[in-house]
C-alpha cells in the first residue's frame, strides 16, 4: 500500500516535469526576429492571419498591410514596420514564423 503510493508520488513528479519541459521549449521556440515579429503581429489576432498570406503578398504589399496594421493604434515605429516587412518578404527568415 505505502509502495504504491510513493509509486503514484513518483509518477505525478515525473509527469510535472515533462509537463514543465515541454512548455519551456514551446515559449522558446521563437527568438529573435521571428519573436519580434510575432510580439507585434500576435497582439490582435493569430499569426496564421499573417503566415497564411506570406506565399501571396511581395514587400510592396506587406509594405501596405503593415502600415495598415500599425494605423489601427499599436504604435509599431517605423523603422520596426521596415524590419516586419523585411523579415516577411524574406522566405528563409521567415519559416522560423511561419514553417512551410
Ligand atoms: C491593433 C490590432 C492589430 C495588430 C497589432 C495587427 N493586426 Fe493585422 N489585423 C487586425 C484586424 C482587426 C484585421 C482584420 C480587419 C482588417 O483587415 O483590417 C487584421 C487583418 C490582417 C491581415 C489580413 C488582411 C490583409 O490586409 O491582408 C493580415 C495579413 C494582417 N492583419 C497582418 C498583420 C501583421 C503582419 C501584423 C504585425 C505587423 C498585424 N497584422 C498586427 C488587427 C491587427
């Protein structure tokens, strides 16, 4: 009785730290630029509403969208909104965001 105890202690121990792993791995799998583009770009809705257009939209055409979306009152500098537009129109930088 006290085995199978200390058995399901251990279990639960066990599970929590996966649990914990596995969720530190997933709030670091975006760093650097694909981070940043994410902090900005997620406030409002999800980034499959800006990866699912990435294969259609030149840097022209972010260029506009951005603006855009920095006009609805984020504040997102311009010199930010260039390395948005950069970071998106660009297909190798990009798939650290948005994977094919
Ligand atoms: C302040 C809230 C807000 C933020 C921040 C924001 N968006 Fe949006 N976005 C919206 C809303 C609302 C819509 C739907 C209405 C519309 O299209 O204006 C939208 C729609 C879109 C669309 C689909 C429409 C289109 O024009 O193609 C894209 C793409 C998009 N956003 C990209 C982005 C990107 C990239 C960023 C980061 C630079 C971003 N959004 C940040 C609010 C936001």
């Amino acid at each position: 009785m006290k085995k199978s105890v200390l058995m399901l202690i251990a279990v639960f121990i066990t599970a929590s730290v996966m649990m914990f792993t596995a969720g530190a791995e997933e709030k670091n799998a975006l760093t650097g630029k694909a981070a940043f583009v994410a902090s900005k770009c997620t406030v409002c809705h999800k980034i499959e509403r800006v990866c699912g257009q990435v294969d259609e939209k030149n840097a022209d055409q972010w260029a506009v969208t951005v603006k855009r979306m920095a006009s609805k009152g984020t504040g997102i500098s311009e010199p930010d909104q260039k390395q948005i537009v950069d970071f998106l129109s660009s297909p190798v930088e990009r798939t650290a965001l948005c994977p094919d």
